[in-house]
C-alpha cells in the first residue's frame, strides 16, 4: 500500500518532537513535502517516470511532451494507433549517427524508428533516426520525468515510489529546521539535507546505467 503525504508528515513531526503541530501546522509541512519531491525528481529524474505512448511528428526533431521535464528512455515503436508493439529502438550518440551518414535528415519518412539521440542540457528536444513518416501516424513508448500532482490535502497521494519516503523525510526536517535562526538548528538542518543527499547518491550510482545518455 503506498504512502499517503499524512504517512510522511507524522514521521517527519514524530522526528521534530511536534506531534501537536505548534510549531509546525500540517499545511507547512505539505508545502515541506512538495518542495522536496520537487528536489528529489531534480537529483532523480526516474523517481518521475511515467512511460506512455507518444505520436511522433514528422522529420527528425521531436519535442518531449509539455509535462514531461526531460526524457528518461524510448522503448520501442507502437504502431500507428499507439498499442501495437513493434521493434525495439535504442539509444544512441548524435556524433556516431552523423559519422556513419551526414545526410540522415534527409533521408526518406519511414513508419518506424530505430534509434534516437537525446541530449540533456538540451532538454525538451531529442532526435530520432530514421525520419518519422509525413503522413502516416508513428507512436512510440516513452518514459519521461514529470512531477506528480500537487499535494494539497494529507490524505493526498504523493505520486512518487515508496522507496523514497525516507529521503523525503529527511528534506522535510531539512527545511523545519532551516527555518529556524538558532545555530544550532542550522546544524540540524545541514544535517537533514545531508541525509537526504547521501540516501539518492548511494541509489544513484546503482541506477545511473539507465541514463538513455549512456554510451553504447
């Protein structure tokens, strides 16, 4: 059963010693919990991953879709109605496409990808080879990091993996404790932020062969 934001938010005021809410209101630690998956799909994109059929416009340049902040991998082509499963298409490094033809762009539309190349400082943009058909309907699957919906209520849905309820727990208390003036308090807020940094790193080195990035 997945954590709702009232799971996190009694973790996090247990571990603040203000399970009353005096110091801090359940509200305030809602905004606390938005920002830090906010942060948490900043330093991990797959903690966003949503994977779905998108339709390809014509060429080669394609455009992620407006909720998605950047593309985490395409899977395999899915026909012209989006359900059909059809060949595997794979990452690859622009440099490589353009070594082994420089005339790719132009080459002639077909109905099915087979490879694509994605750039991160370039975000929204990826390209795909061969071009996509100008008339006939081309869908691939794709997973891409969006942001789950805002929490508004405790009963809320946080949208993310379970696996990341402490790290999340631990950027709440980071940011109780940051709005504190106390020296000591800053100490205990570095510490939450620390916490939360070392949990994703360790996870990270484990996960970052599945960057679409990745070099073949």
């Amino acid at each position: 059963m997945a954590f709702t934001a009232n799971d996190y938010i009694l973790d996090a005021a247990e571990l603040y010693a203000d399970t009353a809410y005096d110091r801090i209101t359940a509200l305030t630690w809602i905004k606390y919990l938005n920002a830090g998956i906010r942060s948490l799909i900043l330093v991990r994109p797959d903690a966003g991953a949503v994977t779905e059929s998108v339709l390809l416009v014509a060429g080669i340049k394609q455009t992620l879709p407006s909720a998605a902040l950047r593309l985490l991998d395409i899977s395999r082509n899915m026909g012209v109605d989006g359900s059909t499963a059809g060949r595997i298409i794979s990452p690859s490094d622009r440099q490589h496409i353009d070594y082994a033809n420089l005339l790719w762009p132009a080459a002639t539309g077909e109905t099915a990808v087979e490879s694509f190349s994605y750039d991160a400082k370039i975000p929204n943009i990826y390209y795909v080879t061969p071009p996509v058909h100008a008339t006939t309907a081309v869908y691939v699957e794709m997973s891409t990091s969006q942001l789950p919906t805002k929490i508004t209520a405790t009963g809320d849905d946080p949208g993310v993996n379970d696996i990341f309820f402490e790290p999340l727990v631990q950027f709440m208390l980071y940011k109780a404790y940051s709005a504190d003036d106390e020296s000591a308090e800053f100490q205990k807020s570095a510490a939450h932020l620390s916490n939360f940094m070392s949990m994703l790193n360790i996870e990270q080195s484990q996960s970052a062969k599945d960057s679409p990035e990745r070099k073949e």
